[in-house]
C-alpha cells in the first residue's frame, strides 16, 4: 500500500502536466455536427421508412439546415475555439470567429436552398431518397467544418468530407449517360487533385514539425536552408487541391461537363457550394498559414485569377442559344469567371495585408445568393422545357412573369448592373483590394472581363421579354411550391442585399480574423 500510495504520489504531476483530455465546446461545434446527426438520422431512417413517406425524409434535412443554420446565432461574438493544443493554447484545430461564422452562413443556407429544390427532384427523377439526403447533409456537414478547421489534417479532411458525398450526387441519375460520365470526370480529377495536396501537407509537416495553421506560419519564418525548396514546395502543392475547388484555370476543365450532367440542384450546389470550399481553403493556408511565402503564392494566385476569368467568360460568351444545355453551360462558365474574381482580393492579401480577403466574402456573399437563385429558375423552367437550353428562356415573361423578373435581376447582379446594386458594389471592392495592392495591371484584366460578361448577361436577359416564338402554351404547368420557396428566398435576399449593401460590404473594409 505504502509503496502504491508513493507512485502514485510520483506520478501524479506528470499526469497532470502531459493530459490530452479536453474540454469540448460543443455549442461552437453545433453547426457542424447537427447537419451530421440528422445524416445518419436519415440513413438509419430510410431502413424503416415505407416508400410512401420517403418525401419526409427530403423535410427532416431541410430541418435540419435550417435548425443548423439558427444554432450560429449563439456564437455571433466569433469568440469561440475549441480541440486546442494543451501546449499551446493559442494553437487549435477548430475556432468558431467571424470569418468562420460567416462561411459557415454561407454554406448551411445554400445548402437549405440546394434542399429546398431537391425535394422535387428527388421525387421526380425517382432517385433514392435516403441515399441523397445523406450525401447531401454528409456534404454540407464537412463545408461547414471547413472554415472552422485550424489545422492542415482537419482542412483536408473536411474537403474530403464535402467532396467525396458531391461525386456521387452528380451521378445520382441512375442509367443517365451524362451523369455517369460526369461523375467519373469529377471524381477523377478530384482525386487527383487531393493527392497532390497531401503530398503538399507532407512536405510542409517535414519542413515545419506542425500541422497547425498558426504554428506553420512562425516556423516557416525559421525555416534552415537545406529545407527551404522542400517548404516551397510544400506551400504550392497544397494549394493545388484548393485551386481545383475554385475551378481555376486550369483546373478548370471539370465544370461545364460536370455541371451539365448533374442533376440541376446539385449543379447549383457545386457553383456555390464547392466553390466556397475552395476559397475558405484558399484563404486559409495562404494568409494564415503561409504568409512567409507570399512572395511565391500571391503572384501565382494574381496569374490564376487573369487567366480565370478571361477563359471563364470567354467560353460563356461562346455558347450557342439552341445548343442542349447551353444555360446550364453558360452559368458553368459564368462560375468560372466569376472565380477569377473571387481570386482577386486572396492575391491583393499577398501584397498588402490579410483584410484584403474581407472583399472575397462580401463577393461570395452576393455570388452565392444570385447564382442559387438563377439555378432555382433553371429548375423550374426545366420542368416543361428539359433540354436547358437558352432559348427556351424565349418569352419566359409571358408564361411566368415573377420567374423572369427574378432570373433578370440575378443576372444584373452578376453582371454588376443597376438594380442590381449589389453586384456592382461587390465588383467595385474587389477592383479597389486590387488597386490599393498596386496590381493595377489585374484591374485592368478585371475590367475588361466584366466589359466582356455585359454581353452575354445581357444577351440572356433580353431574351427573357421578347415576343415567344411559337404560341402560348394553353395550361401552364403549376409551379411546385418548393421550388417557388428557394426562388423567393434568393431574390429577396438579393434585393435586400442591393438596397442595403453596406450589410456585406462592411465585411470588405474590417477585419474577420482575430486580431
């Protein structure tokens, strides 16, 4: 007993100073674990569930989004972190601040939105219900995590977690030629995109002897010489995967055929979703983790953003009215272009400082509303007329008067043209973040490139009020209420939006990042 009593009073301190275990904020992580729950409440459920009430499976996800999305209200001071290193405090893998509050918005209400159209498609196309529902949750669970993840094994895990679901949604459509081709080309590509960036996040570990965000950034200041080309390597190897995300030239070449082949709402989700992914990736290891290099990372991402938009809106300029799926295809490249933008203020943060990115999510901001609203109004013209192509658009004033006002508006916004305010102003911020950064040069490109994209936003929103080729359709078919939803949500959140800008565009003049 004596000599029991004597260890344990040796080993005691030890304990106490090496303990690994950790006090878990479970409210901050709430965002992200609830949309997981409810994906496994709904696979589990689909056992179970006859095939007569398969929709309520569609309505308990959207519940769950919507529930996720009320539970960031709690941790709006941006003051939370948690999974943190009992050695180093300051070093976590998971911290709930601004940037990540707002990214995390983002994602779960697109993803509502995502939902909301799906209810129908699901139902219509006969896809497995319960296989969807969790591919989609599961997807959302891990872009949410995504902006939350302070650590270089956590981002790339939850890029996984939000990918891997996405390739099989895309070929949902069982026995669709197009969708199977679609999935295969954005899996594989994909897939070759990630192992370049583990072989990136190896090569930095090797180099620095950490994988947390804050810590990399201090070693990578001291890194020896003999390790310094080992370290280069590292940082743009890791912004492969990333970039891939982003669908920046040139890893681009996914989009169109993907797009295309998915189902429409899942198309949507990618263009916003799959692209707030990347840029939050982005963000993250190159102003946080990697601001010794940006000598490296700031030119190259200035390059990518140039060659982006100018490929982008080029090939969406190219699209042909009566070719099948010419609009999915021209909002695919419009993405495209528009990534080009989004680059902008990431690469201005290489020459200025990190606040830049702040012009980034107030574009994303905007981007995100007006382009689900656009795929919203794609779903619901697709429902009389399936081949996608723009000229169905023909006339779609007078068979559904609020539909075409919408996708107008959209279209304005992503062109930056009144009344959509709030294009414009987002467009002017990322041309000030370049300008302010001395890459006029950029500007320039930029410029040019939104003068180029006038004409076909344009193109496609007089095409709406013109006279129908052929006569009117006698019955008008009714439009299903979720979808209906999912459109009025989005353009009045961009109306809103544009009659109030200063709501997201305070998010490019401060700072999201704990200072």
């Amino acid at each position: 007993m004596t000599a029991l009593s004597a260890l344990t009073a040796a080993t005691a301190p030890a304990a106490e100073t090496a303990s690994v275990v950790q006090s878990i904020d479970w409210l901050a992580i709430t965002p992200v674990v609830l949309p997981a729950v409810v994906a496994l409440v709904v696979l589990v459920a689909d056992l179970f569930v006859p095939e007569r009430l398969k929709p309520l499976l569609g309505w308990l996800s959207v519940a769950g989004l919507a529930a996720a999305t009320v539970t960031l209200l709690p941790l709006r001071a941006g003051d939370r972190a948690t999974f943190c290193l009992s050695t180093d405090p300051g070093a976590c893998s998971y911290t709930a601040d601004h940037f990540t509050l707002v990214i995390e918005f983002l994602v779960l209400t697109g993803a509502l939105v995502t939902a909301l159209l799906s209810v129908t498609t699901v139902r219509d196309a006969r896809m497995p219900a319960g296989e969807y529902w969790f591919l989609l949750l599961s997807s959302a669970a891990g872009a949410a995590l995504l902006p939350a993840s302070r650590d270089l094994a956590t981002l790339i895990v939850a890029l996984e977690v939000a990918s891997l679901p996405a390739f099989a949604l895309v070929g949902m459509r069982r026995g669709d030629r197009l969708s199977s081709e679609a999935a295969l080309k954005f899996f594989l590509s994909s897939v070759t995109a990630t192992a370049v960036s583990l072989m990136g996040v190896s090569f930095v570990y090797a180099a620095t002897g950490s994988l947390h965000l804050t810590q990399v950034a201090d070693r990578l200041e001291e890194v020896p010489g003999q390790l310094d080309t080992l370290a280069m390597a590292g940082v743009a190897l890791t912004l492969v995967g990333f970039a891939f995300k982003t669908a920046a030239v040139p890893f681009h070449f996914w989009v169109p055929d993907t797009y295309v082949g998915a189902p429409l709402p899942i198309a949507g989700y990618l263009s916003v979703i799959g692209k707030a992914v990347g840029f939050t990736g982005l963000i993250l290891v190159t102003v946080i983790a990697f601001p010794a290099y940006s000598d490296i990372w700031g030119p190259a991402l200035a390059v990518l953003a140039a060659l982006t938009m100018t490929l982008g809106n080029a090939a969406a300029l190219r699209q042909r009215a009566d070719r099948p799926g010419s609009a999915v295809r021209l909002l695919a490249w419009s993405s495209v272009g528009q990534a080009g933008y989004l680059l902008v203020p990431i690469a201005a943060a290489a020459y200025s400082d990190r606040d830049q990115i702040g012009s980034t999510v107030a574009y994303a901001l905007m981007y995100a509303a007006v382009n689900l609203g656009a795929f919203a109004v794609a779903a619901l013209v697709a429902r009389t007329k399936p081949l996608h192509r723009i000229s169905d658009y023909r006339g779609l004033y007078a068979e559904r008067p609020a539909a075409a006002l919408a996708l107008a508006f959209f279209l304005l916004c992503l062109a930056g043209l009144p009344p959509g305010l709030i294009g414009l102003f987002a467009k002017v911020t990322v041309f000030r973040s370049a300008v302010d950064a001395g890459l006029g040069w950029l500007a320039v490109v930029m410029a040019v490139n939104v003068v180029i994209a006038l004409y076909y936003y344009l193109r496609w929103t007089a095409l709406l009020f013109r006279a129908p080729e052929g006569p009117a359709e006698a019955v008008r078919s009714k439009a299903p209420w979720p979808v209906t939803a999912a459109i009025a949500i989005t353009a009045v959140t961009a109306v809103v939006l544009s009659g109030a800008p200063q709501l997201v565009l305070r998010f490019a003049g401060g700072s999201l990042f704990p200072q």
